[in-house]
C-alpha cells in the first residue's frame, strides 16, 4: 500500500512537469534500483515517462546507492545526498534519473490551494516553510551546543587552533630532538 501511494505521489509530480517524462520517456522499459539502508526499489520506465514498480530480483539497468540518512537529507540538504550517492550501470539513464530527481520539486502550495483556497494555502505554506527554517536552525544550534560542550566541559575535544598549536609544538620539540641526537652522535665520535 505504501508503494502504490509512493508511486502514485511520484508519478504526479512527474505529470505536473512534463519535462521531467519527456526526460525519461527514452527509457521506456529500463530498469533502475535506489537503495539505501536496508530498503530497495526496482523500478521500470513506462513509455509514457511515468514510473512504474518491479520485482526486487530483475536485473538494473542502474543502481543508484544512497546514503543511510537519505532521508534526512532529503529534507535538509539535498545536494549533500547527491553528491554522496554511489551510482552504478549505464551512464545516459543515470544521468537523465540524477537530473530528474534532482530538478523535480513538489508544488505543495498549488496542491493545498485546490483543498483549502488560495490564502489559506499560502499561510500553509509559508508557516511550513518557516518551521523547516527554524528546525534546521535549532539543528545547527544543538549541534555548537554539543559542540561547546564536549570541547569546554567534558574536554573530549579540542579547539582548531588549540590542535594547531600543539602540532607546531610536537614539530618545535621534534626538531629539537633531532638537533640533540646530532650533538650526540658528533660527542660519541
């Protein structure tokens, strides 16, 4: 039930932006699998663009590896997940995917206007917006939270430039080292 409600979602999107078929309609028929974590999809090209289940065990044209938190980036930083996505097989299909899923957007506020009216889809929409901006935000602040905590109170982690300075010390006594054992060794002579 969640994958026919997947790739219905899917499939609208791909119909609201006809580039997107037409991007992929030279593929009818081929076979691409996203993987992440433990979850796989294989899925079929249709000949009219729109996407299309199939059996686990048929054979990918292209395997598309996503990161473990794929879905978490998916919400928050998209270009991350691309970037570290391991993909696989024909090149051209890979390419015309990559661009696809990267380039579709969904429309939330003209698909909440046919339910709800105009005005009220934009606050929607922009009350969403803004709870999305202020988590990510509230994400970055616990982060320097955890952060200042680790480096200042627990002392498991150390500053930049605190590292820094201890590495040009390290060098400083291990040049002094090396300058030792030559007096040493000219002494011994």
């Amino acid at each position: 039930m969640l994958r026919r409600a997947t790739f219905a979602f899917v499939n609208r999107l791909l119909a609201a932006e006809g580039w997107a078929q037409t991007r992929l309609k030279p593929f009818a028929g081929q076979r691409a699998r996203f993987a992440f974590g433990p979850f796989a999809q294989t899925l079929v090209v249709a000949g009219d663009g729109s996407l299309a289940p199939c059996a686990d065990d048929a054979a990918a044209a292209v395997t598309i590896r996503l990161p473990d938190d794929a879905p978490f980036r998916l919400l928050g930083d998209r270009a991350s997940l691309f970037a570290s996505a391991h993909v696989s097989g024909a090149a051209d299909f890979a390419e015309a995917l990559g661009f696809v899923v990267r380039n579709l957007r969904w429309d939330v506020e003209a698909d909440l206007a046919g339910v709800v009216g105009d005005i009220a889809a934009h606050r929607m929409a922009s009350a969403g917006r803004a709870l999305l901006a202020a988590g990510g935000e509230q994400t970055q602040r616990l982060g320097a939270n955890v952060g200042e905590y680790l480096i200042e109170e627990v002392h498991l982690l150390v500053r930049r430039d605190e590292a820094a300075a201890f590495a040009r010390e390290l060098a400083a006594l291990g040049d002094a080292l090396a300058r030792l054992e030559g007096r040493l060794a000219r002494l011994e002579k």
